[in-house]
C-alpha cells in the first residue's frame, strides 16, 4: 500500500482534573527518526513510546510533543530536616551562654531557616497516567497513519497516470525503432561511399562492420528493460510492505536506460520523446520522495 511520510495527528486523555496531550507530526525521512519532547517524569517509558509509533510506521521524522495540565497525579509534602533544626537551636543556645545573650528563638526565626524546610512533589498513580499517555499516543499515530493514507492514493494515482505516459511514449519509440536503424544504416552506408572505392564497398567485411555499427544504434534492448520497469513499477504500488526505497532504485534503473537511448540514437523524434520520458521520471521520483 503507497502511503505518504507526511502527516499529523492530536488526542487529548482526561483522568480526574487532570488532561494529557500528545501531538504527533510527521515528514519524510530516509529511515525512522522519532524525536521526543515530553515532561522527565515520562522519560522512564520512552521506550514503550517508541514501539507504539514503531508499530504504526516504518519510514519518516516523527516528532512526539506530551503535555500535562493539571495536579490531580502530584501530592505536595513538606519535608523538614530537624537534624539542623537541632543544631541551629543548640548553637543558638550555645552562643547565648557563651556571650551572655538574652533572648528567645522565635518561630518566624525557624521557619524562614534556609534549608530546613523542603516542599517535595510526589507523583501517584502513575500507572493510570502512564496507559492514558500510551493510550493517546496510539490514537494520535492511528490519525497520522491515516492522513498518511489518504495522501499516499493520491500520490499512487498521480504516479500511475505518469507511468502511463512512459508506457505509451515506449511504444511510440518501439514503433520507430526500425525507422530509425535503417537511417542509421543509410547515413554510414553514405558515407563509406563518399570516402571508399567500389572495390572496396563490396568487402564483405566492409558489410559486416556496417552492419554492427547500425545495430549500436538499435535500442531494442532499453525499450524491453524500460518497459519491464514500468510493470515491476506497477507490481510495487500494490505491495503491503515499505515501497518508497524500492520504487526509488526502479526509477534510478528507468532514468539509467532513458539516458542510453537518448545517447544512441540522433533521431529528433526519438529525442524529443527521451526528453518527455525524463521530465516524468524526474516528476515521479519527486514524488517517490514522500513514499514510505
């Protein structure tokens, strides 16, 4: 199946008071690239995060966002380091006998103590936060995947009308060809009997040598090759696995003997038909880029 590199997809989880966001996006990559950017306390399942996208997609950039609003999952608690509390009151205490000070330590003195106070955020229930997290993950890669889809027929429609046109532009050479040898054969043929004897022009290996320099000019063998490329090209499109990187080397091998073509043969005709065979495989292979 074709499907796009490029999509986005968004789902919301709400537990109590407090909401998760995942918000995912998509573009084209040579290989699977994920980017995370989620709050610390979710680095701990990052793998599981990475094979839920995994599971949906084997090609692209995709960039994760996780985001938390509320505090329904965080417990406040004060923590109080009473070890230094007593050292502050047993110096204080020291140092009123020691100089003769008067004088008591008052509360508002203890607690604006650097140090000895601490409010720690205790997460809890994190198992619920951390399925409603892979929960909306899933749901935001299932509406890439199909946005991905729907953009990947497009993509196999506009590639298939311009396969068509290779096709057909195949045939046309193929009809031409022996056109084209036979002026290939008359031009060397014109030659040797501007520059040679006519006891010479009967040489059977004169002939021999006319003949073969006339078949370098046959482009027999391209037109079957490209013509087989364009139904290895057709198979691929309907294949369920990753296509894009197979479908890429296919148009490397089409661009390859459209260019032998152009280079054997001196007809207009035929070289204005390898110039439309390029345009479409350039056009294709832009697309291809975006295939997965």
């Amino acid at each position: 199946m074709v499907q796009s590199m490029t999509g986005y997809g968004r789902d919301e989880q709400w537990i109590n008071d407090t909401k998760v966001s995942v918000e995912i996006r998509s573009v084209n990559h040579r290989f699977l690239d994920i980017s995370n950017k989620m709050p610390k306390s979710f680095l701990v399942m990052e793998d599981k995060i990475k094979k839920t996208i995994q599971s949906f997609f084997h090609r692209g950039r995709v960039d994760l966002f996780i985001t938390i609003e509320g505090t329904g999952f965080i417990r406040r608690d004060l923590n109080v380091d009473w070890e230094l509390l007593d050292q502050y009151i047993q110096k204080s205490n020291e140092m009123k006998k020691k100089y003769e000070l008067h004088g008591d330590i008052s509360l508002d003195r203890l607690t604006s103590l650097e140090g000895a106070f601490e409010i720690v955020e205790l997460e809890q229930g994190q198992d619920v936060l951390f399925d409603a997290v892979l929960l909306a993950v899933s749901n935001a890669c299932k509406q890439v995947k199909n946005m991905r889809e729907i953009e990947g027929q497009e993509l196999k429609e506009d590639m298939k009308e311009r396969v068509i046109t290779i096709q057909d532009t195949v045939q046309k050479l193929t009809d031409r060809r022996h056109v084209v040898i036979e002026e290939h054969r008359s031009r060397i043929q014109k030659r040797l009997e501007e520059y040679i004897t006519d006891d010479i022009a009967d040489d059977s290996r004169i002939v021999q040598e006319v003949a073969l320099l006339a078949e370098k000019g046959d482009i027999t063998e391209e037109l079957t090759r490209l013509a087989s490329h364009c139904s290895q090209f057709f198979d691929t499109l309907e294949q369920k696995d990753t296509i894009g990187r197979k479908l890429d080397f296919i148009l490397q091998e089409m661009h390859r003997e459209t260019n032998t073509i152009g280079s054997k043969s001196t007809d207009v005709q035929i070289s204005q038909w390898v110039v439309l065979l390029k345009s479409e495989i350039e056009k294709i292979k832009e697309q291809v880029q975006n295939v997965e």
